[in-house]
C-alpha cells in the first residue's frame, strides 16, 4: 500500500518493537494462515450462511468482546433469526452484548436491506466490485452500524479484505509502540482511518509478513486468541 501523497509524516517505525512483534510469530503463523484461509473459503464457495454471520457479527462487535458476540450469532442461527427475526426476538437472543438495543436495530435494518424471500444478497452485490477498498466504501454507505473498521473486519472475514486493516484498540496500541502513529486518535475519520491503514502498511512490510497477518498477530498479543 502506497503512501498517499499529503499524508502528514508520522515517526520513524521502531524496529526493536518490530523485532519483538515477529518473535511471536512463528507460534501462531500456522493457525493464522489456517484462519485466512478459512476466511478465503467462505467467498470462494459462496457460502452465504457465513457470509451473513459475518455481517451480523460485525454488526454486534464495537465496543463488545469478540467470543461474545460470536456466541450471540450462533444463538440467533440456531433460533431462525438470522433470516427472519423480530426485534424483541432479537434483543432476546443478544442480552450479554454491549449497546444490544442499537444493534438488534441495526441487525433487523441490514436484514430489510439485504436479505430478499429468505435469501442474502449482500455478496451478489459486493461481485461488482474489484477493488476491496470501493467495496468498503459501499459498505460504510450502506450498512447502518458500519463504520470502516467494521466493513474492513466483514470483508476480511468473508475472504476479500485482507489488504485493509481493521483499526480496533488492540492494534492501534500496538501502531502506537512500534511508532507507526504519534498518538491514540479520540475519533478516526475516513481520511484518518486510510492514513492509519498505510501505515500499518509500512509496519507488516517491515516484518515481511502481509497485513492480515499482522492484525492477528497483534489481535494474539493483546487477547491470547487468534480467532476473528
């Protein structure tokens, strides 16, 4: 990724932190290729069951522990709600999610949007697109919830993000200590967010490791987990 021309100078990159982020690497490089490639799978088979798990997923993660909200997900599969749920249904099957009143909103908002006579048609819409970056673009626009974090982590997660970062507190703490950025942003802006994400850039390509490697080897470094 290209540093975008006016892009204010950020410190030089801290390669002993760097050092220490890659001597946790190889420990977990076997399960992160697995993960990426269970990602890939998913876009490559069009499995839209996952695909829609991971839009709901996505939808319930801000500011909520990731194990959680995937266990909130799996309880609205396993009640039909995925497809065909009511809100007070929904709210039911969310309670240990933060801000679970917003986001069961937002989950029945996506499914008005997205899903016609039972079907997900999100994907077929997302096929226009060659460039994941568009594609995120389209998702901050239409996805109500979706921020680019978000959309970076569903298209991650469906096996077409993995050259955009997805900017959560874990890994802007671990940008922070290998000088990728001069401080913790209070809010990220479109134009912030992309100036983050080339920098987080600079750092996997110092390491020599891809950018959706990097994001879980810190997601592993702050949680003990690679898991989504």
């Amino acid at each position: 990724m290209e540093r975008k021309p006016g892009v204010a100078a950020e410190p030089d990159i801290d390669m002993e932190v760097v050092r220490d982020f890659l001597r946790d690497y190889p420990a977990v490089e076997g399960t992160i290729r697995e993960r990426i490639e269970g990602f890939r799978r998913i876009w490559m088979n069009r499995d839209l069951e996952s695909m829609l798990k991971e839009l709901v997923f996505c939808l319930l993660t801000p500011q909520s522990k990731a194990r959680t909200c995937w266990n909130a997900v799996e309880r609205l599969e396993d009640r039909g709600l995925l497809t065909d749920g009511r809100y007070g249904e929904v709210l039911d099957a969310i309670p240990d999610v933060r801000f679970k009143y917003t986001k069961a909103k937002r989950i029945i908002m996506a499914g008005e949007r997205f899903i016609e006579r039972g079907e997900f048609i999100l994907p077929g819409e997302l096929e226009a697109f060659t460039d994941p970056f568009e594609a995120r673009e389209f998702l901050v626009s239409e996805v109500n919830g979706f921020g680019y974090k978000e959309a970076s982590h569903f298209l991650r997660n469906i096996g077409l993000g993995e050259d955009l970062a997805i900017l959560d507190r874990h890994i802007l703490r671990n940008l922070l200590r290998a000088g990728a950025i001069s401080g913790l942003p209070n809010s990220l802006t479109g134009r912030r967010y992309r100036d983050i994400e080339v920098r987080m850039g600079d750092v996997s390509r110092s390491m020599n490791i891809p950018l959706s490697h990097l994001d879980l080897l810190l997601w592993f470094r702050e949680t003990g987990d690679v898991f989504k």
